[in-house]
C-alpha cells in the first residue's frame, strides 16, 4: 500500500501549494484587520447614546402630551406618530443594522469562516499544519505511517492515512460540516485541492476578519438599554389615549393628521436605511455624532412638537381645520 501512497511525490503539491503561500495575503486581508475598526465601531459605543435615548425620555414629556390633553389636539397627538419616529430612531432598522453588522450572517460567515469547518480544516490543516502535511508527505513517517499515524490528533490521519483512508482523510476533512466540502475534496485531487483549500492562512484571516471586537461591539451597539429605551420611548400606553384623541373627531382634522403622516416622514426612515449601509459603520463615525442624534433632536424638537402656538393656532384652526393645512 505504500506503493499506493507513494504519491506523496504527486502529493508535493504541497509545493504547488506554496502558491497558497503567495495567496496568503495576510498582507491584503491585514486590510480587513485595519477595516477591523473596532475603533471607529467604538464610535458607535459612543453613539449607543442611551443618553440622546434618555433625550427621548425627557421628549417622552407626558407634559407636553398633557398640553396636548388640555390642547386634545390630534395633531400634537399625531405627533406620536412621528413619534413612532422615535420608533423609527428606536430603529429596529439600525438594529437590524447591528444585526446584519452583528451579523448573524456574518456569524454565519464565522461559521463559514471561523469556520468550525476551518477549525476542522485546522485540524485537518492542523498542520504544523501543512509543516504536519509535509510530515506525512516526508513520508519516511508517512512510511512509517505509525509515526504520521502517532498524532493522537490525527489518529483519524493515521486512519487516513492508511492510506486507502488517506482518501478518508478527505473524509475526516471532508467534516460533516463540508460534506459537500468533502465530496469536491474527497477526490485524490481533493489532496490538491486540500493544497488549493489548505489555506490556514486565508482561515486564519476569516479569523482576523471574525472580529468578535466588532462584534461585541455590534453587541454593545445592539444596546439592549437602546431597545429597552425605545420601549421607554414607544410608550403606545402613554400615546395610546385614542380616548384624548378621539377629539379627532371634534377636532376631525385629519388634514393635520395626514400632516403628521407627512411628518411621519418615510424619508427619515429611508435615510436611516441610507444609513444602513455596512460604511455607515464608517457613516456611523459621522453618524456617531450626535448631530444625527440632534437631527433626531431636530425630529425630537420639542420646539416643533412644542408650538402649541402652530396649535394653539390649530384652536383657530380647529374652527377652520381646512386653513390650517
């Protein structure tokens, strides 16, 4: 059987694999380390402003709402409807946000890539890891293939190595994880293409690139007090007196309801979504700032919601509502 696995000289791909070392772009991806910006995500700690969030809660003003019930004016009433702005500056949409920055996906790409399959691959990789490959390639071992057989961790090598099970080695790389994986390497050409696929180093940048600092800090971003905030902030109980707002009715404009629907704006919605984009971990440096919390400020503005004036105005108006809009 030795005479069968004697291609360990075909096997020198390893040296063809060495191409694997020219694409360890360690260098490249070192990019990724420096896009690793945990630093600029830390801005987004900065921005996990429970703080401006505690602005909503002092928005949350009951009083200003209170004014509203001694004002009944639907419109400041719609107001919780841009306040549902609030919502949308809860934003489920920044969430999701830290959720596609989280990302699951990306934990999935963790998967993929940490990948419990790397780690496998590692395994299998393990090699010294390819230096191990080389061991069971130098093959006086792989001859005495006890002796590449004698890495309890590769005990599943040795088995592999046995060597009709070398292709089970393809197998034992083949991880159930990469079943798939196996079957495109289960081929003696999956020996090359463990050459080809070997690249601990490329693994070893997904796991430069796992950043669990950006990821914790996605958690740290995902700000469950952020969320607890938004319920804080949504307070549907303290917006939902429907009752002090049913005055719609005798206020009926629904022209200044279907104001706040255009102040509802869907294009802050839309912008928070321009927003989204992955850069906007970047955008986030400049969205960090809390000038976008104060254009949430500028959305918050009691001074718009405030005027009772424009509303108390709306008193003027409650006679001729049509005016008003």
């Amino acid at each position: 059987m030795a005479e069968s696995y004697t291609p360990a000289e075909s096997y020198t791909l390893a040296e063809s694999y060495t191409l694997a070392e020219s694409y360890t772009p360690a260098e490249s991806y070192t990019l990724a380390e420096s896009y690793t910006p945990a630093e600029s995500y830390t801005l987004a700690e900065s921005y996990t402003p429970a703080e401006s969030y505690t602005l909503a809660e002092s928005y949350t003003p009951a009083e200003s709402y209170t004014l509203a019930e001694s004002y009944t004016p639907a419109e400041s009433y719609t107001l919780a409807e841009s306040y549902t702005l609030a919502e949308s500056n809860t934003p489920a949409e920044s969430y999701t946000l830290a959720e596609s920055n989280t990302p699951a996906e990306s934990d999935t790409l963790a998967e993929s890539n940490t990948p419990a399959e790397s780690d496998t691959l590692a395994e299998s990789n393990t090699p010294a890891e390819s230096d191990t490959l080389a061991e069971s390639n130098t093959p006086a071992e792989s001859d005495t293939p006890a002796e590449s057989n004698t890495p309890a961790e590769s005990d599943t090598l040795a088995e592999s190595n046995t060597p009709a099970e070398s292709y089970t080695l393809a197998e034992s790389n083949t991880p159930a994880e990469s079943d798939t994986l196996a079957e495109s390497n289960t081929p003696a050409e999956s020996n090359t293409l463990a050459e080809s696929n070997t690249p601990a180093e490329s693994y070893t940048l997904a796991e430069s690139n796992t950043p669990a600092e950006s990821y914790t800090l996605a958690e740290s971003n995902t700000p469950a007090e952020s969320d607890t905030l938004a319920e804080s902030n949504t307070p549907a109980e303290s917006n939902t007196p429907a009752e002090s707002y049913t005055p719609a009715e005798s206020n009926t404009p629904a022209e200044s309801y279907t104001l706040a629907e255009s102040n509802t704006p869907a294009e802050s919605y839309t912008l928070a979504e321009s927003n989204t984009p992955a850069e906007s971990d970047t955008l986030a440096e400049s969205n960090t700032p809390a000038e976008s919390d104060t254009l949430a400020e500028s959305n918050t503005p009691a001074e718009s919601y405030t005027p009772a004036e424009s509303y108390t105005k709306a008193e003027s108006i409650g006679k001729s509502s049509s005016k008003c809009f």
